[in-house]
C-alpha cells in the first residue's frame, strides 16, 4: 500500500464463539406472548355518507375522452357499456344502503 492510502478496516469486536454462544442461550427462553394485533381492533364509528344521485349520463366522460385507441370498431360502445353498468350497480348499491338521493317530488 502506498502511504496515502489507509488499510482495509477490521473489526476486532467480532466473535464467532461468542455470537453462537449467545444463540444457544437464545434458545432456552420461552417463546414470547404474542399480541393482538391492531388490525382486530374495534373500527371507529364512520360518518353519516352523504345522499347519492344518479348520474343523468354515465356515459358523458368516456366520450370526453374522444375515441379510444384501441383496434376495435365497436371499442367505445364496449367501453360505454361497462360505464352504464357501474353506474347502475352503483345506483342499486346506494337503494340498498337507503342512501339514493330523492329525484323529484314526494
């Protein structure tokens, strides 16, 4: 080595005899408890959602969007189609919960 550079450090506080050693008497113990996790704790009340109103068109943002570019002639209808599903899935999600918005006069 020349004299600027320094020699590869070592570390003297090494022992294998004693780090398997110190494994061995790891082994002895007990097995911990183990704890409940947090994930099984009780969930906080959630808020009140708030009144859902249908989409009038479900499919106006696909069409926002102009033609998909995709290889097929009838991409946007497929496409249009899987939005007007959603929406009526969504719509009978919020009957179920008693959360659709009232649409006219009662």
């Amino acid at each position: 080595m020349s004299a600027g550079q320094a020699s590869p450090r070592r570390n003297p506080g090494t022992n294998n005899a004693a780090k398997a050693q110190a494994r061995r008497a790891g082994q002895n113990r007990p097995p911990a408890e183990p704890t409940p996790a947090e994930f099984w704790r009780v969930a906080p009340k959630a808020a009140v959602p708030a009144r859902i109103t249908p989409a009038s068109d479900p499919t106006a943002l696909v069409r926002s969007l102009g033609r998909p570019p995709l290889d097929h002639a009838g991409a946007d209808r497929y496409l249009a189609s899987v939005a007007q599903r959603a929406a009526g899935l969504a719509t009978a999600l919020a009957v179920a919960a008693d959360i659709l918005a009232p649409t006219g006069p009662e």
